[in-house]
C-alpha cells in the first residue's frame, strides 16, 4: 500500500478539498436557481405556441412537419423523456461508481496529489444533480406530464432544426461538462503515473500503476448527463446525428472500454475463476451489437442488443456478489477490510456495466422509434 501523502502535502491537499467541495455546492445551486430563469424563456418567431394544460402541444397549432417529434408526443408520456430519464440514471449509477472506486483508489494512495479530491467531488455533484433529474423525470411520466421541469421540457419547433433555446447550454450542464474536463485531466495524470514509472509501458505498470479506466468512466458520466438534456427536450440531433445513432456508438464505445479495463485486471488475476470470462464475452458482444445498431438503418437489425443489454445489467450486480466473495477469500477476509477492500477485488467496479447498459438501451429505444418515424414518414 502507498505511503501516507507527506506534510508539506497535506495543508494544500486540505485546501483544494475546501474549494472542490465549494465549486460542488454552487453547482447544485447553480441548478436549483435555473428553473425560474428557463420558465422565463420568450418564444421566438416562427415557434409554436406553449403546450395546453396537460403539457402537449395544441393539435391545431402542431405543424403537419413533425415527423422528428413523433416520437416525443406519442400515447401518453414521451419515450424520449423516458430514455432521457433513462439516461440520468446510467449517468448517476456510472458516477456512483466512479466515486466509490476512486475513494478508495485514492484513498490507498494516501491523496499525495492534491488533484486526487476533484474527481470525488465532481463525481459526487454528477451524482446528486442526475438523480434529482431522475426523479424530477420519473415523478412527471408517473403524473402523465411530459413537462414537469426544465430538464424535461420537450422543445417545440415551428421549423425544422429550429428550438426556442439552446438545450445544451446554461447552469444545468455545468456539472457535466466539469466532469468531462476532470475526467479528461485525470486521464492524463494517470497516463503519465504509468509512463514515468520503470518500463514505461508495459504491463506490469498497466497492473499495478493509475487505471486509465477510472478517469474516463467520470468523463463518461458527463457526457451522458450532457446527451440527456436535449433528448429530454427532444431534440432530434446530437453532435449533428440522430441522437439514438450518437448514444448507440457512445455507448458501445463505454461497453467496450470498461470491459477491456475488467479484461486486463482479469488478465491479472490469471482468470482463476471461470466466471471472470464473463466481463470479456458478454460485454463485447452487446457493444458489437450496439455499434451495429449505429450504423445500420434497418429497425430490426441488432435483434440480439436487446438481450444482451439486459445481460450486461445483470452482470454488473453479480459481478459486486463475485468481488464480495473474493473479497471474503483474502486472508483475514471481511475481519480485515479496511486492508481487503484496497488489496481485494474492486466492488465499485461491476456496477459500471449496469449503467452503461442501462445508456445502451435508452439509445436502442431511441434508436428503434426515429427509425420507425423516418419510415412512417417516407
């Protein structure tokens, strides 16, 4: 186990835990104080005018143009906000996870570097704000209102590709995209934690140095708290494609990513237990299907995504019995977690799977109802 951070760290690690946990709290009010300021918004020219009392749209107003937003208002609440709440949740379990396992990562490494404080609190305000969007989302598909908060508003175009606002920008976003930037910086601390040890790279430093997966599992969080604000205001696009195409590719992109990480440390461990090679087979294959559910145009192409999604959820709950019990296995076991839990298997670490499958099917839904929109309307 790493030594202990030394003296001279300790005053500034304290002090740039103070201001990382002072930037967290004015996010979250950041957040709480935007809702007014959106409800305020002016609808420009050429716009519909606002919903009726259940939170539609006027049927005599709606442009007969609407097949982008045919899956926002379609039997009851809009699918896009249900995967949008979907997506909220994967950010906030993916963030969960991201926290737990760096507290104890960087716990172990006795916080020698102040900066080992910005991604428990970036983590932790990813967590809080998605789960309140969560619940905001949930509270109003449950009440029948597809319009319960401002980050579920569905925006109304009178154009095509045209909103009353920017739906990626203001207060609401500013935990996400500071969690895509410490996720980013993090990834380069810890790539050069493995570069400037003693071999450079190679794989007894990939083992034992900084994992890159960390890092890049926070910047994930962003990014998927980021995507789920315009799909809850229905925004057809994301980065200049059709938003399920984009959360299909991000997410086979994280599958893949988290089970090569669980493939190395596996690799480690010798796959001394014959469900290790569970994390290395299942996964990958759903990101394969998902990737092909990006790029192909045909509703019923990846039939298997679907099931193998639910897998991966599955996986990532028995994958936290599996390191428990490995965990038991050290010697002294659970008598003596305050060593096991940091020289044993990672529990924060399955769960990870759960909410990037979770992502993947908001993104298979999404996916599957523009493609039947584009068919209707062809």
């Amino acid at each position: 186990m790493s030594a202990a951070a030394p003296g001279h760290a300790r005053p500034q690690a304290r002090t740039l835990g103070a201001a990382t946990l002072g930037l967290a709290l004015g996010a979250l009010l950041l957040g709480r104080t935007a809702a007014p300021a959106a409800m305020r918004r002016r609808r420009l020219p050429g716009t519909a005018p606002p919903p009726d009392d259940a939170g539609r749209p006027d049927a005599r107003h709606r442009p007969a143009h609407a097949g982008a937003l045919r899956d926002v208002y379609r039997d009851g609440p809009a699918p896009a906000a249900l995967q949008a709440c979907r997506l909220y949740e994967a950010a906030a379990l993916l963030a969960a996870s991201v926290l737990s396992d760096s507290a104890l990562e960087h716990y172990r490494g006795g916080f020698e570097n102040p900066g080992m404080f910005a991604p428990l609190a970036s983590a932790a305000v990813v967590l809080a704000c998605a789960l309140r969007a969560a619940r905001r989302s949930r509270a109003g598909l449950h009440d029948g209102n597809v319009n319960p908060s401002p980050e579920t508003r569905p925006v109304r175009s009178g154009t095509p590709g045209r909103t009353d606002a920017p739906v990626t920008n203001g207060p609401q976003a500013i935990p996400y995209a500071t969690a895509c930037a410490v996720g980013a910086a993090g990834l380069g601390f810890h790539a050069y934690n493995v570069l400037r040890r003693p071999g450079g790279l190679s794989w007894g430093n990939l083992f034992y140095a900084a994992p890159l997966g960390a890092p890049a599992a926070l910047a994930l969080a962003g990014v998927i708290g980021l995507a789920a604000r315009p799909v809850a205001h229905g925004a057809p696009t994301l980065v200049g494609l059709p938003s399920g195409r984009a959360l299909c590719a991000l997410a086979a992109f994280g599958i893949a990513g988290t089970s090569a990480e669980a493939a190395l440390l596996h690799f480690r461990g010798a796959f001394q237990h014959p469900a290790m090679w569970l994390p290395v087979s299942i996964p990958p294959a759903a990101a394969l299907m998902l990737a092909g559910a990006a790029v192909s145009d045909r509703p019923r192409a990846p039939r298997l995504a679907s099931p193998l999604l639910r897998a991966c959820t599955w996986l990532g709950l028995i994958g936290v019995g599996f390191h428990t019990r490995g965990i038991a296995r050290q010697m002294g076991g659970w008598r003596n977690w305050s060593q096991n839990l940091l020289a044993g298997p990672p529990l924060p670490a399955p769960p990870s799977f759960s909410a990037l499958a979770l992502a993947g099917r908001a993104a298979l839904a999404l996916r599957a109802a523009q493609l039947g929109s584009v068919r209707e309307t062809a």
